[in-house]
C-alpha cells in the first residue's frame, strides 16, 4: 500500500516584533507583517530560511511605521493599526484583513492559503541558436527553432488562494474583451500587443492587493475559489492597501512612485497614421490642419524613418527626410510637436546593432537591446540623443515594449492558456526568468532618466535652453511605470463594434491598475480584413463605408475624453478631412470640444500629480456603494467633475453599409446615487439614481456633470499654445466649487513648487 509524505506543518510556532516588522515561523514557511502606512500592510512569504533581497523596481518606498499594535489570542494573530487589521490564523497561517469597524476585507483560503513549487529555471546558451526571422505587421521577429538552453537557477511556482466576498473586482492591467468586474474570470497576466499586465486588483470593499512580483500571473475565480499564481518568484510579496478606492490609487502611487506631468500639449490632439513617408508628407499635413482649424497639437513618425534594411536603426533615411532638424522647427514655428517611433531592436547591419554587439548589449539571440543592464540603457539613450533629441524631438513612441509576442507569430490566433505558456517559454529564456514581465518598465525608465541626466547636461551649459517634460508613448507597462512619463495605448486592434465598447473597459481596468495616462488608435489599427488573425477589421472600403465612417466619429468621440487623444492606424489616412460631409463635421466638432474642454482636462491632469488622482475611472471608484454600477461598462468618470456616456453602437449604418431606416439616436443613461447630474451642453437636471433616454445624434456624445461642480473651459483653439481665457461655468443650485490647478504646461518646475491652486466658487449655474 502507498504511504504519503506527510507534508511540513503550517501550524505558527513562533512569533516575533522586529525593526522591519512582524516575523512568524512554521515548519512550512516563514511569513512577515510589514506596516508601511496605517493604509497599507506588506505580507512577505517563504518557504526558505531567509527573505529574498532581489531587485524590485516597481516599489520605491521604503518607510516603515511602527504605530500598530501586535497581540497573541488563543487562536490568532493580531496586528491592528488605525486603518486596518490583519489577523493570522495559528493552525494553518491564513490571513485575513479587516476595517476598522470589523468588517471583512478579504480572506487567504483556510486550508492551504499558500502553495510553493521548486523548479528550475533556464537561459539560452551561449554560440549559435537556430532561428528564423519572420515578418508580421508588428515588426521583424526572431522566433528560436530548437533552443539550446542551461540551468539558470532555482525559482517557485507559487499560489495565493483567496475567499472573496460580495464584491467587484477592477484592475491586473489592460484587456481585450469587454468585461465590468472581474469576478469568475480566468486572466493570464503576460505583456502581449493587446494586452498589458499590471499586478493590482482594487475592490468595491475599498480595498487594493499590489503583487510586487515581475513574472507571468495568472488570476482564477470559479466554483472552487480565487487563485493567484505566480509563474517563477522566490517568494511571495504583496501590499493590501486600505481607505477606500480611489485612496488605493494615492496609496499604490506611494508605494510605486507619483504620476510625473505630460506636457501640456500632450493633452491636445496627436494626430499619427501608419506611415507617414516623407517629411514633405508630415510638414503638408500640419500645414492642412492649420488651413482647415483643426486643432493638433503634435505629429507622429511612424516606423521606417530609417533606411532600407536598416530596421531600428535610431536615423532617418535621408532620400525622404533630408532636413529633419528643419523639419521640426519649421512644424514648432507652427505650435505643433514631433514625436517618432523607436523600437527595441536594431537589425544586424546596422551601425547601432554594432554598437550593441561589441559591448554584448542585446538579449540572447535576439537583435533586441538588454533594458536590465543600466550601460544598455545609456547606450539606447547616446544613439537615441545623436539623431533625435539633438534635432529637437519632442517625445517619443516606444514601440513593441513587450518586446516578446509569440502570439503574432500564428496565422489562427492561439488559446489564452497556449499563448501564457508560449510567452513564458519564450520570454523566460531571453529575459531573466522572474522578470519577464518588466520588459517595459526599465525601457521605460532608460528613456526618462537619461532625458533628465541630458537635459541637467544642457541647462547648465546653453543659455537658451527650454526643458521638455519627458512624453513617451509605448505600449506596454508594469508597476511603478507612472513615474516616467508614460503612455500607454491598447496595441494594435481591428475595426468593429464590439472592439470600440471593448475599448471603455480596457481604459478603465489599466487606470484602475495604478496607471494614469492611458489612450487607444481611433478608428482601430486595422481597418480591413486579412488572412492573418489579428488583421480583422470589417471595413474593406474604409473611408468610402460610411458604416466605418459612423464607427470611426464614435471612436473618436470616445478619444476626446480620454487623457490622451490619438489618431492611428493602417489600411487608410487618418486625417480628419478624409472623412466627408456630416461625419467630417461631426468630427471637427468634437476636437473643437476637447479644446474647449482642456483648462478642465489640464487641471484634472495637475491633480494625478498633486493628489494622485485618476483621469478615468470605473463609476464604482467614486459610487461603490451603488450595486447599479458595479457593471456598467459604457460610462465612466472623467476626472471629479464629468461622467462620459460613450455611444457604442452602430445607429445610422449596418456593418454592410446600409443605411438603417428610422434610426434611433439616443441611449438609456443611467445616474449614480448620492447626487445629482446636469446635461454638460444644456444644463438639464437628472437625479441620481435614476435612468433616462438622451440625445446621442451623431455629433453629440452625452456628458453629464456632477452637481456642484465649477468646469473651466475658454474658446476652440488649434494648439495648447493658443488657448484663450478660462471661463468657469458652475452646474448645481447654490454654491459650486472647484480646484482649479495650473503650472508653465512644461519642464519640471512643478517639482520644485512652481504650480498654483485657485478655489474656484461661483454661483450662477448654466
């Protein structure tokens, strides 16, 4: 007969109060309490005899408090400070956390709350690997054929399994599909084109978990429970943070870093299309714009500024653009930016790709530079500063942040589980293993810091020299990246209905991940339909449908009240003037709107920064109390003051573009509880919790403002550098308020306390 392995005893025998806070040992793990604000507790766990010291570069934080109380009960644990309780179960080591009135938070599951696996982690082996280069619409890929690999040490497989309540969950980053709360899903968190993982969850009880891990996770909740899994880690680390939702973003951004400010003018429109060719090409299309007063307020270089075969390469190829540095001062002259595509990799003949191979500066086998190593970093940013920065370049776009996405390799888009395995086999052998996830979070950080360390280099030396705040628009990201000045967007989608509503959740779940600054392609990447799986639009006839023309004045709507408006994609021009007649006008009218509307959208932006605030948020965050909007997944909060109501469906146009006959133009609004809303254009009054009809033409999108609330506007404008007076306009009876933030729109004097706050008070209502 069989006889078990009796396994190590989870029963605490020891308990004890140190300088880094609570350690408590069993046969099976030790396991610490760190307080690091009354809010926020950090639970540390191992089944080895010491914690782990490796790099983690997400949280920067590194107080302590030691105003708590710890006490031993008959069966528990107890560790109490004024925001939160954490009671730890003798018998098994579960955890549970409290508020301060008793109440549940949540839970780790009773019989077996943690689980470690020990496994061996591998690396590619040095000399040659076989592999193939494939071409796809994400760029050139090195895909390995049979890779040739050795030990690179022990890591765990870990689970965390919890007992959630009657709650909703929000947050672990961007996602493709239209989802409201993430209870009963299966998410596998890895970095992919569409996808972005962010290990942080926020819940309606008015709690946060940070995982303070950097490799593949996994979230599961069925009829058994709710698991975390960690793919590769040597312990378990993660935060619980307190004090309700949106005090879970300020307690997030303590923990990994505050938000840095955009520019001012990366909240006016940024106007970008795969590709334009030529620098006559760009200087012709601002020049349009400023014809047509259409505002704009930067332009974009897409990939292929450099040379044939020169993929990567941190140049211009001097046949289309022989006057870069002319050229951007000729589109400044003009009050508009100039931002251009940079990617991680650098093909084999060219001089950058040389420059990294002698110094052994790129992943193994791969033409993609190693982020991990800081003299990486300072090379990418010596090549990035010869032929750009010193031209005058105003941001960049940090393409393929990933940079490992095996999914784009298939013709039939793989299964989610297929496709985590994949990723993990892949990038765990080019990247460190237990990192595989932070790809973009040093690339990102490489970027910033070395814009700065330039920028500080000139000050001091050039006169007339003007500071930029560091803009990177890139496409992945992970924890802590908000410090750098980053955007992110959701990759390269295809053009339907269902992916524009899935747009709103997609926002919504990555700025409840901690991260502020978030944006999309209007109109999708991909307009047409391919042979490959991601190449899935729907519209062959692009601007000639007016059924895609209807989709793409909704996209861009919807882009208007976002932190960052964005214009891109392939298969057809991006610029307004090609779409005609009602839409064009439908269009103009709402970039007018986002002008109009960016004293109110700049000051919401000075707050991220000053209070730690979100731009976009679940109606939840600020209504959780309200079970009517746990769900809802077509509006959502812009700033403190607006509620956006997008229009997501089609109303005048079927996909085949027929028009539909006695179209209806409005959509059901429904209005949280605990205030009431008024029309943002009319000022009609609607109660909270109630619903009603709205106009929703096709030039109106409805946004309803919060009752009491003050929202500067001025006049349309046609860049951030020409906006007029502000003028307050109040909705609500009686006295309505608001903090009106304001700073130079660029350089980093804000830091130094070069800002203003105005109380804004007025009385007469629109």
């Amino acid at each position: 007969m069989l006889t078990p392995t009796k396994p190590r005893s989870r029963k605490i025998t020891g308990a004890e109060r140190t300088d880094d806070g609570v350690v408590l040992r069993s046969e099976f793990e030790m396991l610490r309490l760190q307080v690091k604000t009354p809010e926020i507790v950090r639970i540390t766990a191992t089944p080895c005899e010491h914690f782990s010291k490796k790099e983690r570069l997400g949280t920067v934080y590194a107080g302590v408090c030691d105003e708590y109380s710890f006490r031993e009960k008959n069966d528990e644990y107890t560790l109490t400070t004024g925001a939160v309780s954490v009671h730890v179960d003798k018998a098994s080591g579960a955890i549970r956390f409290c508020d301060p009135t008793g109440k549940e938070l949540f839970r780790e599951n009773r019989h077996a709350a943690r689980t470690y696996e020990e496994f061996e982690t591998y690396t590619l082996a040095g000399g040659e690997q076989k592999t193939r280069t494939i071409e796809t619409a994400d760029g050139t890929k090195e895909v390995l054929e049979e890779p040739l690999k050795i030990p690179a040490g022990k890591s765990f497989h870990i689970r965390l399994s919890l007992e959630l309540g009657d709650e909703a969950l929000y947050g672990f980053g961007q996602h493709e599909q239209t989802m409201g709360s993430l209870r009963n899903r299966t998410l596998y968190l890895h970095q992919a084109n569409r996808q972005i993982a962010v290990p942080m969850v926020v819940s309606t009880k008015g709690y946060g978990i940070l995982f303070d891990a950097y490799c593949p996770m996994i979230f599961r909740e069925d009829e058994s429970g709710a698991v975390v899994y960690l793919e590769a880690d040597r312990e378990l680390d993660y935060y619980v943070m307190a004090g309700g939702m949106n005090r879970v973003i300020r307690n997030y951004r303590v923990l990994t870093g505050k938000a840095a400010m955009l520019p001012k003018w990366a909240f006016g429109y940024i106007q970008s299309q795969e590709r334009y060719e030529t620098q006559e090409e760009i200087l012709r299309t601002a020049a349009k714009s400023r014809e047509l007063g259409i505002g704009m307020d930067c332009i974009v270089l897409d990939w292929i500024s450099w040379g044939e075969n020169q993929w990567g390469q941190k140049s211009y190829d001097e046949t289309r653009f022989p006057a870069p540095e002319e050229m951007i001062e000729t589109l400044h002259k003009e009050q508009v930016r100039f931002m251009i595509s940079l990617w991680p990799t650098m093909a084999a003949q060219t001089e950058d790709h040389k420059e990294f191979a002698e110094q052994g500066l790129f992943l193994p086998a791969s033409e993609i530079y190693n982020a991990f190593r800081k003299e990486a970093r300072e090379l990418y940013w010596k090549q990035l500063e010869r032929k750009h920065f010193s031209y005058g370049t105003d941001a960049w776009w940090c393409d393929s942040s990933e940079p490992i996405t095996p999914e784009w390799n298939h013709m039939e888009r793989p299964e989610p589980s297929r496709l985590f395995e994949e990723y993990c086999s892949e990038a765990g052998l080019r990247l460190p293993y237990e990192y595989s996830n932070a790809f973009p979070l040093y690339h990102a950080m490489g970027i910033y810091e070395n814009q700065r360390e330039c920028m500080n280099r000139r000050k001091s030396n050039e006169a007339d020299y003007r500071e930029k705040r560091v803009c990177n628009l890139t496409r992945s990201a992970y924890t802590g990246q908000q410090r750098y000045g980053t955007i992110m967007w959701s990759g390269d989608t295809a053009a339907s209905w269902e992916t524009l509503r899935a747009q709103v959740t997609a926002g919504l779940h990555f700025c409840a991940s901690g991260l502020p600054y978030w944006t999309m392609d209007i109109g999708a990447f991909f307009v047409k339909s391919g042979v490959q799986w991601y190449w899935d639009g729907r519209y062959d006839n692009t601007v000639e449908d007016k059924a895609y023309c209807e989709l793409y004045v909704r996209w861009y709507q919807l882009g208007c009240f976002l932190p960052v408006f964005r214009g891109h994609g392939t298969d057809c021009r991006r610029e307004l003037w090609n779409f005609k007649g009602e839409f064009y006008d439908a269009l103009l009218k709402a970039n007018r709107l986002r002008y109009q509307l960016l004293p109110y959208i700049y000051s919401e932006a000075g707050k991220v920064w000053l209070d730690d605030a979100s731009m976009i948020r679940w109606l939840a965050f600020d209504y959780p109390d309200d079970r009517e909007v746990w769900n809802i997944t077509d509006q959502y909060l812009f700033g403190d003051s607006v509620m956006i109501c997008p229009v997501l469906q089609p109303m005048y146009y079927g996909e085949d573009g027929t028009r539909i006959e006695n179209p209806v133009t409005t959509r059901q609004v429904y209005f949280p509880k605990g205030c009431d809303w008024y029309d943002l254009y009319t000022g009609q009054c609607y109660p909270g919790g109630s619903r009603a009809v709205v106009s929703a033409a096709l030039d109106e999108i409805p946004v309803f403002v919060k009752a009491g609330s003050v929202i500067p506007m001025c006049e349309a404008a046609m860049s951030t550098d020409e906006l007029g007076e502000v003028t307050f306009r109040a909705y609500g009876d009686g006295e309505c308020r608001y903090r009106y933030y304001t700073d130079a729109g660029d350089g980093y004097g804000y830091e130094m306390g070069e800002y203003t706050v105005r109380e804004i008070t007025e009385n007469e209502t629109v």
